[in-house]
C-alpha cells in the first residue's frame, strides 16, 4: 500500500532531523546557539560513508562519522566559547566550510564515479506482533535501530 510506504519512509527520513534536534536542545540548556548543526552532520556523513565504504564495515563507518561530528563540534566550541567569536556567524562559516571539505575530499578519494558509490544500509528490526498492525505498524515498528533509539532519546530532550 502507499500510505504504509510513504509513513514508513517518512519516519525513517525523519531521524536526523530527530537527531539534530535533540542535540541542538542538549547544547542550548548550555547557553550555546548551535548553529554548526548542519556541518557537523554533514561531515559526520561524509566520514561515516567514507569509513564504512572503505573498510565494508557500518561499525567503522559509525565511529567514523562520530569522530567527524567530535572534531567539528570542538572546533566550533573552541571558536565560539574561548575566543568569544559571534555563534551565527561562526555556526554559519563552518557549514560552508564543511559543505566545500565534504566535496573536495570525496573527489580527491573517489573522482567522479559514473555509478553511486553505495553501502549496505541498517537492516529494518520488526517489533512482533506490533509490526503487524495495518499500515502504522510497517511505519512505527518495521524500523533500524537508529530510528528506535531516536525515539526513545526524545523524553530526554
């Protein structure tokens, strides 16, 4: 049916959104206005898809995406906190910057392909009995841990 793929898309997809979010509500309660977000999720992309493409491993593709987003975020908290530079400004430099690095590194590594380069993605985990449920059960139930733990991290927020 297309509603159920259409949710079950619409959820999956919304799980960096989640993501950011609650990082951006965590970092606020400290008084900082996150504006690198997007860059450092951009390079945390970068480097994830980089590490999990070269070594054929998600697990190093996720430390690796994890180390990137460190290195930006400490960048940006170094900037922004002990050299007291204006966070929009700075926030807004680094996704710029982040954009052009995550570009220039995936040509100087891989040129342009003529086919995508790709990955085997998260496998989806059923929740039994409850992924069973018409068209909300593939949608909320039928997702990768990823989305799950997105889910459950938002009461912590």
């Amino acid at each position: 049916m297309i509603l159920e793929g259409l949710l079950a898309r619409a959820v999956q997809m919304s799980t960096p959104l989640l993501l950011g979010a609650l990082g951006e509500v965590m970092v606020e309660r400290t008084g900082v206005m996150n504006m690198a977000i997007e860059g450092i999720f951009l390079l945390g992309a970068w480097a994830g898809f980089t590490g999990a493409y070269i070594t054929g491993s998600l697990s190093a593709g996720f430390l690796c995406a994890m180390a990137a987003g460190v290195v930006v975020g400490v960048l940006y908290g170094w900037i922004t906190v002990f050299l007291k530079q204006h966070q929009i400004v700075t926030g807004v430099a680094l996704n710029i910057l982040a954009a052009g690095i995550g570009i220039f590194f995936y040509r100087v590594l891989f040129g342009v392909p003529l086919l995508p380069l790709t990955v085997e993605p998260l496998r989806p985990l059923a929740v039994p009995f409850l992924s069973a449920i018409p068209v909300l059960g593939p949608a909320l139930f039928r997702q990768n841990i990823l989305t799950y733990l997105a889910w459950g991290a938002m009461p912590l927020g």
